[in-house]
C-alpha cells in the first residue's frame, strides 16, 4: 500500500502499514531523448526506494480517486509492472467506511527495482507533434477550461496543443470515485474505441486520471505525454491554439 498524500497528511493518519511517497516530487518537463533517459533513472531510483519488486502487487492511493495516485498506475504500467492499481475513493472512502487508521509512519525498504519502459504507455514532444495532424489519435488535454482557452496561463504561452479535446480531469470523479462506466462513456464518448489515444496537462498528473479513466472504459491504446504543458508550453517550436 502506498500512500501517495503529502507527508503533512500521512502522518494525521493512513491505511495501516501503507508507506509514504509524495509523487508530486518528481515532475518532468523533458521528453528529449536524453530526458526521458534520465527519467527513467529517476524513476527507478524512487521505485526502489519505495521497496517495489517485480513480484509485488502495489496499491496507490490519496484522498479521493486522485491524480497522484492516478500518476503512480501510469508509472508502474510504463515500467511493466502490470500487478498495480489504485484504493478507488482514497482515505475519503475508507474513513466514511469506519476501517482501521494508523498514524506511526512506516520505513521505507530499499530494492533494486529494474522495470523495463514500455513506449506503449508514454508519449514524447516529437511523437505529440506528429499526432497534431493524425486523424487516428485523439489528443485528450485534462487541464481546467480556463487553462485550455488561454485565461489561465502556466506557461511561457497561453492556449492548448493544437487538435487537443479539452476534458477536464474532475470529470471522472463523483463523491470522491470514478464515476460509473456508463457516466464516463458520455464523458468521452467523441473518442473511438479503436483510437490511439493521448492525454497531457500541466505536468502529467491530470493526464494521469484521465489515462486511468479511460483504461476502466476499456480503451487499448492509451499513453501519457510525460512533459504536458509544462514543456509544449514553454518551448517555442510547437505549435499552440488558444
């Protein structure tokens, strides 16, 4: 169990025996080659530490079917570790269900984590880039509506990556859950099963929540674009809309 709140929150109280890693730590906004290179050392260096090895079944959650833990499925699948999923309804939901609350911290238990990327699950600017102009890949932006149209600027530029369907994350949860498949379907229903499909916002925790929701709808072929706004935004060869 991982528990993927702020340490400010974790030690109020926590599913007992979940270990604490605040995942916002490790935001990434170079999907060059040599970004995604030191991402992935990154990556495992905090994998390990968190004590994951190739025979564990891991279970990330925060407050509600948030976008941290959301960060951490789409991370453990990207390194081929398909044994993960997330506390649907986070320590909102076990609170209302009266279970069992630990407040003493538990050690984190260093490993040697060695998951193998998988392209499948990420996305980089160029591949983006390329998907501007490709009728068979959805470009899912899970940012705020004030952020897509430009009123909300986080970036060097305001607007969205161009062909970009703005759907906002907190869409997908209703009284702290993933909303039922039914509901999420309405959500995205302008989206082809068949699609390859791309999610992105600020810094890829949004995008997150999004790729999960759309792996629940049963959507093969999903990634993450890793550096988001936070790179498109900020790099002045790419093309925006606003």
């Amino acid at each position: 169990m991982i528990d993927s709140r702020p340490f400010s929150e974790y030690k109020n109280g926590h599913v007992p025996g979940a270990v604490n890693i605040d995942l916002f730590q490790l935001h990434w906004f170079d999907t060059t080659k040599r970004g995604i290179k030191d991402f992935n050392r990154q990556s495992r260096l905090l994998l390990s530490n968190i004590g994951i090895s190739k025979d564990s079944k891991v279970i990330f959650y925060d407050n509600v079917s948030g976008i941290s833990s959301a960060r951490g499925v789409w991370l453990l699948l990207y390194f081929s570790h398909k044994n993960v999923c997330m506390l649907d309804g986070g320590f909102e939901k076990w609170k209302k269900h009266r279970y069992p609350i630990e407040v003493k911290s538990n050690p984190l238990r260093n490993v040697g984590f060695i998951g193998k990327p998988n392209s499948k699950f990420i996305a980089d600017a160029k591949e983006v880039l390329r998907s501007t102009s490709n009728k068979n890949v959805k470009i899912v932006d899970a940012r705020s509506r004030e952020e897509y149209v430009g009123f909300h600027v986080r970036a060097a530029r305001r607007g969205h990556i161009p062909s970009a369907l703005n759907i906002d994350w907190s869409r997908n949860i209703e009284k702290d859950v993933f909303k039922s498949k039914r509901k999420l379907s309405k959500i995205y229903s302008k989206i082809p099963k068949n699609s390859q499909v791309i999610t992105y916002c600020q810094g890829g925790y949004r995008a997150a929540n999004a790729f999960v929701a759309l792996r629940i709808l049963g959507y093969k072929k999903v990634k993450t674009y890793l550096g988001s706004w936070g790179e498109w935004g900020n790099r002045p060869e790419f093309p925006v809309e606003v």
